[in-house]
C-alpha cells in the first residue's frame, strides 16, 4: 500500500491510464472533497470518473479494467 498525494500547483496532479499489476486495487479518499476541484479515478469501462467521500473506497479489478486518476484544478488530494 502506499499513499498518493496530488497538487494542483505543483508535483503530480494527475495519473495517466494504466492497468496494475495486482488483480484488486482500491482507492480510499484520504481528504474531504471540499478540499480540492476536479481528480477522481477514471475508469474507461464506465466512462466517467467515480469520486469518494473522506474515507470511501473505490474497489476494482485494476489489471483488467483502464484506468487513471483525473487531474485536479485546486487544491491538494489525498488517496
């Protein structure tokens, strides 16, 4: 496990799309949404980015579904 740290004014701000390595792979919202503008985890399959409330996990088959993390605008995002 390991923690992801996006900034919208600088470092990493977003994550292009990828399949893992690992066959579960979970995002767990480390920070309020009111924290920050845009991000989430876009999955292709579903065509839309699925966002978590402050301690919500997003499951999913990461080697067999694309997908990559949103840029955020503003703020800073935990996951």
């Amino acid at each position: 496990a390991f923690v992801v740290k996006y900034d919208a004014k600088g470092g990493q701000h977003h994550l292009p799309l990828h399949r893992d390595e690992s066959t579960h792979s979970f995002t767990i919202a480390l920070n309020d949404t009111g924290e920050y503008m845009g991000g989430g985890t876009y999955i292709t399959k579903l065509g839309r980015s699925v966002r978590a409330e402050l301690g919500g996990v997003v499951s999913f088959r990461g080697d067999q579904l694309l997908h990559g993390g949103d840029p955020i605008v503003q703020g800073v995002r935990y996951i």
